[in-house]
C-alpha cells in the first residue's frame, strides 16, 4: 500500500516486500532450517515500519491490519519482538486468521477446526416440498442458541401454530418459553450436533403423526407410540428378524435388542434431518 501510494521513502531496505515474487521465496521456497531467521527478521522490518509510520497511516486499514497482527501474535521481550510461545499470553477465537478476510473467526467443534463463518437457515417443510423461509450469517463463533434467539425475534408471532424442529444445541430453557410465546414448539433432537438420517423421512406416518404405520421397507410395526414428554419423538418397535434382514438396517440405526429392533424415527412432516447443522 505505502509503494502504491508513492511513499517508497519510507520503505528503504524493505523493497523487496512489495515484489510479487517474494512472497513465494519467504514462505514456499524457504528452507525450514531458516524459518527462525526469517521470521526474526520479518518481526525487526514490522518493528521498523512502525517506526518510519508514526501516526501519519492510523487510518489505514492495512496498517491498522499490521498493528492488530503483532499485538496478537507476537511479543516484546527486552526491547526485541518476538512471536508468542504456545501457552503465552491471552489466544481466543477472534484473532486474526487471514489479513485478506480479518472478520474471519476460528473455531474448533466436535474435533476439527473450522476457520471462517457459519450460517443458519430456517426451512418450512411441507407435503408439496420446502422453502427456505429465513437466513443468518455471522462469524463462526455465533451460537446456535443465539441464531434461534434472532429468528424468532425476527419472524414474531405466528397466528398459525408451528413447529420448529432443530439440533439439540438450539434448544434450552429461555429459547423454549420464547418459542411458546411466539406459538411455536421447539422440538430439539436427542443428541446436540447428530445429523439424523435422512432415510426417517420415508417412514410412513398416521394422519395424527405421532405413530409409524410402514418403515421404508414396508413392514409394519410391532408397536409405535408417540413420547409422553412432548418433544414430537415417536418409537416404534419391529420384529427382530425383519430388521437383522433388511437393507436399510445400517442406515435406520436399530438397536436390536432379544425379540424385537426399535427406532425412534422423526415426524415426516417436520421434515427432521434434512439440514445438518441447522434448523
């Protein structure tokens, strides 16, 4: 920015930075046993760069880019910059990941690490289809608690009852009573971040839709009934030989049990799984 804007005075000994080719030479085709050195030196040419700046580039969204990057990164340790050691000094999700995309955020969830942003949808299901009714994007680090706090703010009260099915991080006390004052049930799933299967969806229904007449094989059940809680899960229970025999028995997820199999599929009409990580 500084040589784009004709103020190479400032840049001497630094010129080969805004070379197009450097860099591929400091960071692709640097030998790993001079990193250290590299590094040191790139840390003394930022010290330096402050310097030779002043006050004069405070505005400036790459200076202040460059500031915000030392400050997290890197140290002052008797009069020399150096880069923090892990374990020194305060790391949280909203440091810098990329200069290129600063808003961006890190997060680590169910053991990987994702660097960027997340977005939430809210889709109504029907027999006819579906269509995407709402949408949020924010940093990664947005809840999923927080994303059902905003969509219901934003959609307010439904003179049509409804029923809002999501992952079990949605779900929760204070986001339960705000549902039922916007008159919608929250129906959450058991397990907070499990992707249902999709193939629940072709379990055929009552008219009620709280009990499985069919599974998608076409056997019906033993038993069915709907859970006494009010959470919209439904059992059902079929016989042990047709479930051990089946083709979909890996992606219905059985438990098998001495007679019988059981599965706890979800109201096809709520349309449950069809989004992962979502409403």
């Amino acid at each position: 920015m500084i040589n784009k804007n004709g103020h190479d005075a400032l840049l001497a000994g630094m010129e080969h930075y805004y070379d197009p080719n450097d860099f591929n030479r400091t960071f692709y085709y640097n030998d790993s046993s001079k990193t250290d050195g590299c590094l040191t030196d790139i840390l003394k040419d930022a010290d330096k760069l402050l310097a030779v700046c002043g006050q004069d580039f405070d505005d400036v969204t790459e200076y202040q880019l460059l500031v915000r990057c030392l400050s997290e990164q890197a140290v002052v340790e008797d009069a020399v910059r150096r880069l923090k050691e892990r374990g020194e000094g305060k790391t949280d999700s909203s440091m810098m990941q990329n200069p290129s995309d600063h808003d961006a955020t890190f997060r680590k969830k169910a053991g990987k690490e994702y660097r960027g942003y997340t977005a939430n949808v809210n889709e109504s299901v029907g027999e006819n289809g579906s269509v995407v009714m709402d949408y949020q994007f924010e940093q990664n680090t947005y809840s999923d608690s927080q994303f059902l706090k905003d969509s219901l703010e934003r959609n307010g009260y439904q003179e049509e009852a409804s029923i809002l099915v999501t992952d079990g991080a949605y779900f929760g006390e204070v986001n339960q009573k705000e549902a039922e004052r916007q008159n919608v049930k929250l129906v959450p799933t058991a397990i907070t971040g499990t992707e249902v299967p999709d193939i629940y969806a072709d379990f055929k229904l009552n008219t009620a839709g709280n009990r499985v007449l069919e599974c998608p094989a076409g056997y019906a059940p033993k038993g069915s009934s709907c859970s006494a809680n009010g959470n919209g899960h439904i059992y059902a229970s079929f016989q042990r030989e047709q479930c051990l025999n089946c083709s979909h028995r890996e992606a219905c997820r059985v438990k098998v049990y001495k007679k019988v199999c059981s599965i706890t599929p979800y109201p096809q009409k709520v349309g449950f799984g069809r989004r992962p990580n979502g409403k």
